[in-house]
C-alpha cells in the first residue's frame, strides 16, 4: 500500500491492529502478555446487525498458540511507514509510544535462560503446526533483531535512554550469537562430527553438547564446499539442520549475515535452485519430514503430508524476501529469475497460498486461493526490482548503531 501511494490505509491498520489489543482479555482459557499482538481479525456482524472487528490472538489457531511475530512485524511496518512518508508525528503519539515500549519491555524480559536469543512456544509464528519447531527458530531471532533495532529508532531518547541501550546492547550480542552459532558450511559441520560430548567448564567447543549422531545423512551431502546456511534452530543438546527460508532470507535481507556468509547462502541457494525454488518460490523448509519421523513429530497430520503446507511446501508470499536477499548480495540475475518463475503461474493459478510437490508443481491440496499475501509478496518483489534502495528506505537494511537521523 505505501508503494501505491495508499500510506492512509498503513496508518490506519497499524492504529487498529494496535486498538484491538485491548480485546486479548476477553479470551478464555488463556492470558496474553501485555504488548502482543493479533495474528488477524475478522468482521463480523453483531447482534443489532452492525459490524464489528474481532481479533484473534492465537484462540482460533490449533494448541492456542498465542502469536511472536505479530508484534514484531507490526513495530517493523511502522518503522518502515515513517521512514516512506516521514510521518514521525504518529509515532511519536502517546499510545503508540506506549505501545512501542511494552513490545520493547516483553522482548528484553529476563528470562531463567540466558542466551540473547528469543526462545518461543511451537506454533508461535509462521511455522503454526507441529513441525518440531521450539525453542530458537531462526525466523524469530531475525524478526528479533529487526524490532529491536525499528523500536529503538522510533523511541526518543528523552526518559527513554536506558531501554533504548538496553536494546541496542541486546541486539549487538544477538547478531554475534546467531552469526557465530547458527552457521553451518563444511568446516562447522567438520567440527561439529568431531565433537566430544558432556563436556564441563568454561572454555568448551561443543558449547551447546551437540551429539554428532545427531547430523542426518542428507546435510553432509547436500552442502557444498563453498556455500552454507543457518540452521533452523538451535538450543541445548539440539541443533535443527533443516533450511528455514524465511529466517535465513531475512538474514541477508536485513544485513544480520556477515558478508561471507551471504555470499555462501547466495551459493547454497544457486547449486539448489531446483530443490528450493523448483517451479515456485520458495521453499519454507528443506527437507519435508517423513515417515516415522512424520508420524511421529506431526502426529500424522494430514494437511503437513511431506512436501506439502509448512512440511515442505512452496510458499509463494516468499518470493519478496528472496528478492531483497538476492539483490543485497549483487545477485540480481537469481531475484530476475525467481520472478519470471513465479509470474508465469501465480496468476493463472488465482494466486493459491501454497503449492505442492518436491519441486512446487501442484497448487496445494489444501491451499485457499486469492490470496492477499501471495500477491503482495510478488508485486513488493516487483517493486524491489525496479528500485533497489527501497530496502534502506524502508529501514530494512540499516546498519546496527544508535543513529536517529532519518
């Protein structure tokens, strides 16, 4: 909307979305913490006949899982309109100040552990099934340092200073942390299966007592010699090998990757294309879980059938993030190629939500068609083409420091 010239309808969902947090104490079954936000609403029609919003904060989601991100991208989008339209006045507003601070006071709560990254409940973002998912996924710790960063630039310093650091502290030591433990190429992976195991004291290489039978058989085939990527999560005596594309997607995108290593998923990403991108961008998970192991992590869930939803499927709403990664990295001939791929079948396919399939040739099985995000992901995708310092004037791609000057 704000590259169509509709920045009106971005303020204004961004003051309704934060409006609708004051219904999260009419859930049952549930409490919220202060500062999270709705994953969607909906209107409906109340019992005079008028119409009327209705948030949903996880209730209507299987396990009740109250949403992470929404918050974070929320904070994210307002930072990204005040740099467009140079608004600073609405965000500089009393309640969205308030709001700002409580999403900045949950993210920074001291918590029994004490690593800098984000631990989350499975189902908490967009990963929403019983995919195995819990602890660090690698997409929050991304969308974590983005809210930091977007939260701290849009407080001023006035009464302020001592979150703010409190942020900008936390987000330097998240971006060393993810870089230095998340990553894996040939030689983390050399190191990692020549591990010793229950080891005590300060000064440990296997820090977090990674067993090397833990490595599947695929990972030691599948990753070339001079590409790499971030793993999907990483947490005590656990390390998910599996490629997530959105996390590792934005970490090129927002500059949290160093310079080697984008250029290293950049390779991974090119000696992959069939198996990532196939006949649709993108990939959400690479491999597809299957089997027992299927059966038993999902609990046989027919919608995540290998290769299919959020067990493998192609997600076409990703063709955005794999645009503003490849264009960072120099590589504008992969973003070009993605989205001829994607334009010659989201339309003719009425814009399905996902597509099927090892390599992405079948609409979903399940799949809603018309969807908004699918289309707004390739049209942003378009957008970034032709105007790639769009990243920096969205605030996309800033580096961390605590400059305010716009």
């Amino acid at each position: 909307m704000l590259l169509e010239g509709r920045s009106d309808v971005v303020r204004a969902f961004l003051h309704l979305i934060m409006q609708l947090r004051g219904q999260q104490e009419d859930l049952e079954g549930q409490q919220i913490a202060p500062g999270v936000l709705p994953a969607s609403f909906r209107i409906q029609q109340n019992n005079r006949g008028d119409e009327e919003i209705i948030a949903d904060f996880g209730d209507r989601a299987i396990g009740r899982v109250a949403p992470v991100d929404s918050m974070m991208w929320w904070a994210i989008l307002l930072r990204a309109y005040t740099l467009y339209t140079g608004d600073a006045d609405f965000a500089h507003g009393p309640e969205i100040q308030r709001m700002l601070r409580m999403i900045l006071s949950l993210c920074l709560q001291s918590r029994f552990e004490v690593f800098p990254t984000l631990p989350v409940p499975d189902g908490s973002f967009m990963i929403d099934r019983r995919m195995g998912v819990h602890g660090h996924p690698l997409e929050i710790q991304v969308l974590f340092d983005s809210t930091l960063r977007s939260v701290s630039l849009l407080l001023p310093d006035s009464g302020n200073q001592w979150l703010i650091n409190m942020a900008l502290r936390r987000q330097e030591i998240l971006r060393t942390y993810v870089q230095q433990y998340f990553w894996l190429d040939m030689d983390v992976l050399n190191r990692i299966y020549r591990f010793e195991t229950e080891m005590l004291g300060e000064n440990v290489e296997n820090l977090f007592n990674i067993h090397p039978e833990s490595i599947p058989l695929w990972v030691q085939d599948w990753l070339p010699d001079d590409a790499g990527y971030f793993v999907g999560n990483l947490g005590p005596g656990r390390m998910d090998f599996r490629f997530f594309a959105q996390g590792n997607l934005l970490m090129l995108a927002t500059g949290m990757a160093t310079p080697s290593q984008s250029k290293a998923l950049a390779n991974l990403i090119e000696q992959h294309w069939m198996e990532l991108i196939g006949r649709m961008p993108m990939k959400l998970i690479y491999p597809a879980i299957e089997g027992d192991e299927w059966r038993l992590i999902t609990g046989s869930d027919p919608k995540n059938i290998p290769w299919s939803y959020h067990n493998g499927g192609h997600w076409p709403v990703l063709i955005w993030p794999l645009a503003a990664a490849m264009l960072k990295v120099g590589r504008r001939d992969l973003a070009e190629k993605a989205w001829d791929i994607a334009e010659k079948r989201l339309m003719a396919n009425q814009w399905p939500e996902y597509y099927d399939g090892r390599l992405g040739r079948l609409v979903g099985r399940r799949s809603n068609i018309r969807q908004v995000w699918s289309a707004a992901g390739f049209l942003l995708a378009r957008h970034l083409l032709d105007d790639p310092e769009l990243p920096l004037r969205f605030g996309i791609d800033e580096p961390c420091s605590n400059n305010k000057g716009e």
